[in-house]
C-alpha cells in the first residue's frame, strides 16, 4: 500500500515568490492535515480536512497561506507570498475515519525562503 | 499555548540503557495521547499510544506510563538501541480519531553504541 506522497520534497525560493505543495493521501483516507513543523519543534496543526471540507483551519495564516481539496482526495497548499520566516518542513499526514487514530505522515516538503 | 510539555530535549544514552522522555498536558478534556518517532528526512510515524483508562501499555520494548492525576505520561524505551536513535514527540487530543492532534517539542535521542 503506498503512504502519503507530498511533493516537491525540496523547495527554495526567494522572498516574495509563491510556492505550492501537494498531497496525495493514502487511498481511502478521508481525514487529510497539513502541519508545519519547524526546525528542532514538533509539528504544529496548519489545516485539517474531512472529505473535501476544512473543518479545522483556526491555524492557517489566511492572509497569505491556502488550501484546496476539491475532491476530497489529494490536496495543495500554496503560500503567497512566502516570507523568510516560512522556512520550514511542510508534513501532510491522513488518516481513515474510525480509525485508532493513527496519524499517517508523508516525508515533508522542505521549504527555504531567501 | 503549550498544551503539552515535553522534556528534555535530548537525551544520549548507551546501548541496553533505559530512555525516558517525560509528557506534562494542561488540557484535562485531551483522553489519547500517542508516541510518534521521527527520523531525519522522514514524517513522523506512531510509535505506541494510550488512552486515559489505563495506567500503562507496553509494546516490545515501548512502554507507556500514564498518570491521570498528575496530568503526565512517559515513553521508556528498555534496551536502546543505536537503530532507536531518533526524535521522539509525545502528542495528545481530544478524541482518538480525526480531531486535532497537539504535539510537545520533542526529544532527540542518541544511543552509543
């Protein structure tokens, strides 16, 4: 069974430059996070989606950051603009819906912001 | 708000020692509180994980140690191992399933051969 695949794993940009991430969660999946998580800190809640609904998003900052899951399936986050201090992993994770609760999280998309 | 303390922030320990990490949480309603290990250039993956009805759970060589009315709860890993040299974060939530998972700063480990 394949994991949850984000993409690109690596990112550098300039400052001011949009950037985009994207998941595909595992299949059947239909809780899907984005977590930020920066250096030498545990990973902290960005966005939380059930199906195609966000339904946990108090920690997305909104004015510069967004997310989509249009069907309900893989997901993209894009920052625009970025800013140094968004130099960070960005996790995606998934889970299925009662389950034990295990959280399953892809390898991260590492973000530098010049 | 740091909803869940997590200490030390590294630890080294020989080979066939016991580790301990230590997990405080202010949030009397979180009742789930996983394990997760990361090892560098990977997401983190579920270690071991408890809920507030018992006291402990052991799996190989993971334990967990619960204490509900000290609002803490602790990894030992017996027997490290340099393969268990990892970042371990204790994390807690209000439900086991597709709620908002909290994470403590984690706990790099080294264990020398």
């Amino acid at each position: 069974e394949a994991g949850v695949v984000q993409s690109p794993r690596y990112k550098i940009i300039e400052k001011k430059q949009p950037v985009a991430f994207w998941c595909n969660p595992i299949s059947g999946h239909n809780t899907l996070y984005w977590y930020l998580q920066n250096l030498g800190q545990g990973p902290e809640l960005l966005i939380r989606y059930e199906n195609e609904e966000a339904v946990d998003d108090s920690q997305l900052p909104k004015d510069r950051f967004s997310a989509e899951r249009l069907k309900g399936v893989d997901s993209t986050l894009k920052i625009q603009p970025a800013e140094l201090g968004d130099s960070a992993v960005y996790l995606c994770a998934s889970s299925s819906e009662g389950s034990t609760g295990e959280l399953f999280f892809g390898e991260g998309s590492r973000l530098t912001v010049l | 708000q740091q909803q869940v303390k997590q200490s030390p922030q590294s630890l080294i320990v020989q080979k066939g020692g016991i580790s301990i990490i230590n997990c405080a949480y202010e949030n009397t309603a979180f009742d789930y509180f996983p394990w997760y290990q990361q090892f560098p250039g990977k997401g983190p993956a579920l270690l071991i994980a408890i809920r507030p009805d018992v006291s402990e759970k052991k799996e190989g060589r993971f334990t967990i140690s619960f204490n509900k009315s000290a609002k803490q709860f602790s990894l030992h890993i017996m027997d490290s191992q340099p393969g268990d040299s990892a970042t371990y974060f204790c994390a807690a939530s209000k439900k086991a399933s597709g709620s908002r998972l909290t994470f403590g700063e984690g706990t790099q480990l080294t264990v020398n051969p």
